[in-house]
C-alpha cells in the first residue's frame, strides 16, 4: 500500500533543503495527522449529533413535566378553594351558632 503524502509539505521541505528521504517522510507524517484530525473530527460530529437528540428529548420530557405539574397545581388550586369556601361556609355557621347562644343566654 502507497503512503499518502500532503505534496505542499514535500514540495516545501525540499525547497527548504530537505533531502528526498526526509521530505518524504514528514509528508507521509503530515497526511497521516491530517487522516487521523480528519477522522476525530467525524467521530466529534457524530457524538454532538447525538447529544443534540439527547437534549432534545430531555428538552421534550421536561416540557411535558412541566405540563404535568402546572396541570397538578391548577387541580390543588382548585381543591383549595373548594375547602377554603366550606371553611367560610363552616366558620358563618359557627358564627351564628355563638351569636344565638350569646342572643338565647341573655334573653
């Protein structure tokens, strides 16, 4: 198999004084780098991918939570003042109930 070589590299670590082995041979070194960023970059491409779906269903999930607990909230809310208006309810009675003792106890 060939090595692949970045032929700018070779051309100017000739012109630089290289000689042919050397130039050659950090060319190959270069290309294999570039290969290997090239293959890094990809892989990292491939991960942010899936961590972008990943937030997105987290995303989801917390919006449907939200939605959930706003809904279990809007139920308390009005479970409590269904009790707050019996209390009232309950406390007008009561009210009454000790004015007529006080009334029936000094008449």
């Amino acid at each position: 198999m060939a090595d692949l070589m970045i032929a700018s590299v070779y051309d100017a670590l000739k012109d630089a004084g290289a000689s042919e082995e050397k130039a050659r041979a950090a060319a190959v070194d270069v290309a294999g780098h570039d290969n290997r960023l090239a293959s890094m970059e990809r892989k990292l491409d491939g991960v942010a991918d899936r961590l972008g779906r990943k937030l997105d269903a987290i995303d989801a999930k917390l919006d449907q939570l939200a939605a959930n607990l706003s809904a279990r909230i809007d139920n308390l809310e009005t479970k409590l003042d269904g009790l707050s208006q019996r209390m009232n309810i309950q406390f007008g009675l009561l009210v009454a109930m000790f004015t007529a003792i006080l009334v029936r106890s000094f008449i």
